[in-house]
C-alpha cells in the first residue's frame, strides 16, 4: 500500500531502523542527485552573469527543467534565507519549471528563452499576483496565455490595506503622544471600556481583522465592538472586505439555481462600486 500523505523523516528512518539525520543526509548526498550534479558543473549551467557599470551580478538558477511546462503554469516569489526567487510551476503537476534569483523582467526572459518556443507557446494560462514585472514578463514568455489574478493574492492586498488603515490611525496617536512630550504636556492614555488604551486597542487588534468575525475569541468581540465604535472607517472597510471574500468563497451546497458568470461579474462590480463610494484611503 502506498501512502498518499507527506510521511517526516523521522517516521520513515524509525521503520528502517536508522537515524534520521543520517536518512536526510542520504536523500540530500545520493538520493537527489545533488552532489553529482554539482561536481560535474550541471547545478550551474544555467546560472547567468550581469554585468552592469563594470559590476559582475551572478543570477542562480538552481532548477531549470523544461520537461515541466504545461497548459497551466503560475509564477511567484520566494524569499529563501534572505535571497528572492522567482518560481515558475506548473499548476496541475506542481513541479518547478525554473526558480531564478532575480524579479527583473529582462533577466528573468534572458533565462526562459532557453526553453523552447514551441513549449512556451503552449502554456495557456499564467496564474499571478498582482506586481507589473510578472504582468510584462508573462505577455512576453508565453504569448498565448491569459492571465489569472490568483485569489490569495487579491484577498491578501485587500487585507494589507484594511491593516494599513489601522496603522494610520495608530501612527496619528503616537504622533499625538510625540506632540505632547516635545510640548512637555501630559500625555493622557485613557482605559477604553475594555480595558485597553487607544493605542493598545490599535496594536492589538491586528489579528482580529483578519479573522472572520464566527472566529473571534470573547476577548477579541469586546475589543471589536470598541474598535468599530471608535473609528467606524475601520469598520465599513472590514465588512466591504467580508463581502469580497464571500464573493470568492464557493456555496458549500449545491444550489438549486447556480449563480451564473454575468451575475458573478455583476455583483464583483457593485462590490467595486461600493468600495470607491466610501472614499476610504488607505
């Protein structure tokens, strides 16, 4: 019987009967081909070098395979250890076509016209966020695809800017407070009804607002209630937000009558409308 499920390292080197560090040194040595692969200079090959005002920039690729193209690929960073990468991967398979160390469009198109042009002329979707470089990088690499704005990445810059309204008004207090002891006044922090001050209220209610309000703790439906009281801007963008989530999460039942595409597309832009009527700025 063969397990479906991702297994540790460690349950696996306990059945074999062997540590586990010396199992991950064995995958890491032999099993991956790693070692191999650097001695006879492969895990470089595709490595590129930028020169740029007489300055020498190394681009790492450590994996290039165009075996793993599709119809469906998507594109994203990754920050390992401090470096960013780009991943290309393929969205029915989920393996890596290319990770390159660069977001530069130009560079990154320097590495992708190695693969063929008839295999990249057959990728018909490119699953992205919402930044320009992968935008242009996509239009030029894969001339046939449409572009997806990936769910996770809208809901995420949706919940960025409901944060970055409540970091306005916390940076607004603190200057407030700075006022007041250049001025060399008594900065009064009042106790609010649940026992926060303004600016503990604002610190700690970040993690409120990203969840749905049915997972709230006790303590986090007292702190909202007086939240939304205080700045009610905070709360039309918090609900405005829960109504586009909604709109992207499927119906957990089958509904008698589907909502069709037109109605979808429908009520996306009267959810637009209604986020630009509020005039609330980030």
């Amino acid at each position: 019987m063969i397990e479906s499920k991702p297994i540790s390292i460690g349950n696996v080197s306990y059945v074999l009967g062997m540590s586990s560090k010396k199992l991950q040194r064995w995958c890491q040595q032999v099993l991956s081909g790693f070692v191999q692969a650097k001695n006879d200079g492969t895990i470089d090959k595709h490595n590129l070098s930028i020169e740029k005002q007489g300055k020498v920039r190394k681009i790492v690729v450590p994996i290039f395979k165009e075996e793993n193209l599709g119809n469906q690929m998507a594109v994203d960073e990754k920050n390992i250890n401090g470096t960013g990468y780009t991943i290309l991967s393929n969205r029915q398979t989920n393996k890596i076509a290319l990770m390159a160390s660069t977001f530069k469009t130009d560079e990154l198109m320097q590495i992708i016209e190695k693969f063929d042009i008839e295999k990249r002329m057959q990728v018909k979707s490119l699953s992205r966020d919402m930044a320009s470089n992968y935008d242009w990088l996509g239009r030029q690499a894969f001339m046939n695809a449409y572009h997806i704005i990936d769910k996770f990445h809208v809901i995420k810059n949706l919940m960025e800017q409901l944060q970055a309204i409540r970091i306005r008004y916390r940076q607004s207090e603190l200057a407030k407070r700075r006022e007041a002891n250049q001025s060399k006044q008594k900065y009064i922090e009042t106790k609010l009804s649940n026992g926060d001050t303004i600016l503990q209220l604002l610190a700690r209610s970040r993690n409120l607002l990203f969840k749905l309000p049915d997972k709230w703790s006790e303590q986090q439906k007292q702190r909202a209630q007086v939240l939304f009281g205080l700045y009610p801007e905070i709360k039309t963008a918090f609900y405005l937000v829960l109504k586009i989530r909604k709109w992207f999460t499927p119906p957990k039942e089958k509904l008698v009558y589907p909502v069709t595409k037109n109605h979808k597309k429908e009520q996306l832009n009267n959810l637009l409308d209604e986020l630009i009527e509020t005039g609330i700025e980030k």
